[in-house]
C-alpha cells in the first residue's frame, strides 16, 4: 500500500493530498529514511509524521484497504509521541 493512502486510511492524516504534501515537505520518514509518498508501506514498518512542533512515531501493523473508523486504531501501534 502507498504511504500516502496509508496514512489517510489508519486516519493518521485526514486527506490523501495533505498526506501527499506531507511527504513532499519531508515530514514524513519511515524507518529513518525521508519517505516519498509513492512508497510500498509493509507490515513491521516505523512511520514518524511531524506535525509542526510535535512527531508522532508509530509501527504498522495491518495493511487494509479500507476500515470503519473506530478500527483505524488497529492498524498502528503507537512508539512515541513528542
């Protein structure tokens, strides 16, 4: 699954397009490495997003097309939050 689709789908980000200029800007690294949003999201994948002062640092752990709302959740784990 894309990155930026991944990150709309588990909610992280609310929009595909911000989740793509996200990307673009370099705010988003999966493990380690400044991700372009076309990359191949797997399962076990460390994904930091920073949000302005704040970076979310989280694992994936299920890949899904599409899942209600309330089971986002279930599709990361959580590492850190600063």
């Amino acid at each position: 699954m894309r990155l930026d689709k991944f990150l709309k789908v588990s909610r992280i980000i609310k929009r595909r397009t911000v989740a793509n200029e996200a990307c673009d800007a370099s705010h988003v690294t999966v493990n380690g490495r400044v991700a372009k949003a076309s990359l191949d999201v797997k399962e076990g994948d460390v994904i930091s997003v920073a949000f302005g002062q704040k970076t979310l640092t989280f694992r994936v752990k299920s890949l899904k097309e599409s899942i209600r709302k309330e089971d986002a959740v279930f599709m990361y784990e959580v590492i850190e939050e600063a």
